[in-house]
C-alpha cells in the first residue's frame, strides 16, 4: 500500500472498534494509534505495517490534558499534519446511580467526555489554520435512550456527541467537518463483560421487558468492523457534505429514537 498521504490519529485504537477503525482507515492513511494499552497497540502496529502501512504506536491517556496536547504535537512532528482524528477511547462503569460511586462517575466522564474535548482541541487548533479535517467521535445509542445502570456511561456520550456537533458548527467556516457515530451493542471485551454466560449476544438479541430495553431487529449483535465502516464513510469524500450528523450503526435497537 506504500505512504500515504494523510494522516489518521486513532484513540482507543488497542482493541475492538477502535483497531477496528485503524484498519479500515489503513488503506487510505498513515495510522497514528493511541491508547494506554501499550501491548495491544504493538500488536496492533505489526499488523498494520505487515499490510504495508505507515503506522506509529502513542501511548497516552486521553483524560491528561498535557499528555494529549504532548502526543498530538509530537505526532505533527514526526508523522505529518493530522487529517482525520476518531475519537474511540471510552470506558465503562455500571451500576444503579443510587450505588454508583464518585470514582466511577468521575473517571467515566474523564475519559468519554473530556478525553473527547482533549484530543478534539489539541488536533482542532492545528487542523484550524490548514483549513481541512475531519473528526468523529465514536459515541453511543445509549445517547438517546435511558438504559438500566449506565446513567453515567450513557451522559457521558450524551456530553461528548453535543460537543462534537458544537464543534463542527465552530469549525464549518474552516472546511472541516465533526460528525459521530453512534454504535449500538457491538461485539468487544466492553460489551461481553456485560453478558452472563455464553448466550450472553441472544439475550442482547432478544432484549429485556425487565430492563425496559427493546431488541435488535435485524437479530444480529454488530461487530467492530460494521462500526469502523461507518467511520470510514464519514472521513471520506464521499461524505464531504456531512457535517454535525449522528450516525446511528445499531441494527435498529433504539428505533430510530
């Protein structure tokens, strides 16, 4: 595949829909990975570069602000100028609110929420006087529709897919487009650590009267892949007009809410 000449910052990019992302984007960009999971995006890299793409590895933590501003600055310097950055970096904690501690609150807005600010800042001042870019933030169904024990998980997207959207009003004067995608239960370590047993992906099938949570009517879990497609579409010319959009990838699960 060779160099390529634009360059995709990736966060979460280790494991599930954001290595996800880093592949889909390989044929068309140099991948710049970033997570804290320093094993994963090794792996991630050799694969890549066996495919023949440039691909760096960054570990950093998206809730660091200096770290951010750090990495995203160094990977200016040594990669190129950041076309496309895809915010993927999320974490999850659940419990009922009455039981949900600070920490989790705090560490689950630090990373969906801010992290979102931190990396969309730091690549957005640098995309501003270039006048191109394109970010998307990988958020979530649970945006629109209230679920069972992830208060702090769902308005933790909920914060960072508005702000993707405020930012992309700010910078449309400057050709650069901010959209989201909002998947719904896709196939990663995240959600399996949700299911119970093995027929933990029927149960997510069939849905939940107790839970107040509706099936997926195309009867099928995603996998990361569907999700990074998405993503692909979005940061392509083809979607060159698209700007400020939530793009929900979720087989229905939410109804269109």
């Amino acid at each position: 595949m060779g160099t390529h000449s634009r360059v995709a910052l990736v966060t979460g990019a280790a494991q599930g829909i954001g290595a996800a992302v880093a592949r889909a984007l390989a044929d068309s960009a140099s991948i710049a990975a970033l997570d804290v999971n320093e094993e994963g995006l090794a792996a991630l890299v050799t694969d890549l570069r066996a495919r023949g793409c440039q691909a760096s590895a960054w570990r950093a933590d998206v809730s660091d602000s200096a770290a951010v501003e750090a990495v995203v600055e160094r990977v200016e310097r040594e990669q190129g100028p950041i076309d496309i950055l895809v915010n993927v970096a999320g974490v999850l904690r659940v419990a009922p609110v009455v039981s949900l501690s600070d920490a989790d609150w705090a560490t689950t807005f630090a990373v969906n929420t801010h992290g979102v600010f931190h990396m969309s800042r730091a690549v957005a001042r640098r995309m501003v006087p270039r006048r191109t870019g394109v970010i998307v933030t990988v958020g979530s169904n649970a945006s629109s529709v209230p679920r069972m024990q992830m208060a702090a998980y769902a308005a933790s997207k909920a914060a960072s897919s508005m702000f993707t959207k405020c930012l992309g009003l700010e910078l449309a004067q400057h050709g650069i487009r901010c959209n989201v995608v909002s998947p719904g239960s896709t196939d990663t370590a995240m959600q399996r650590a949700l299911w119970a047993d093995e027929h933990g992906a029927q149960a997510v099938i069939e849905g939940s009267p107790e839970a107040f949570r509706v099936g997926i009517p195309l009867r099928r879990i995603a996998n990361p892949a569907d999700i990074a497609e998405a993503v692909r579409f979005l940061v392509s010319e083809g979607a060159r007009h698209i700007t400020m959009h939530d793009l929900c990838v979720d087989g229905g699960a939410t109804l269109g809410a």
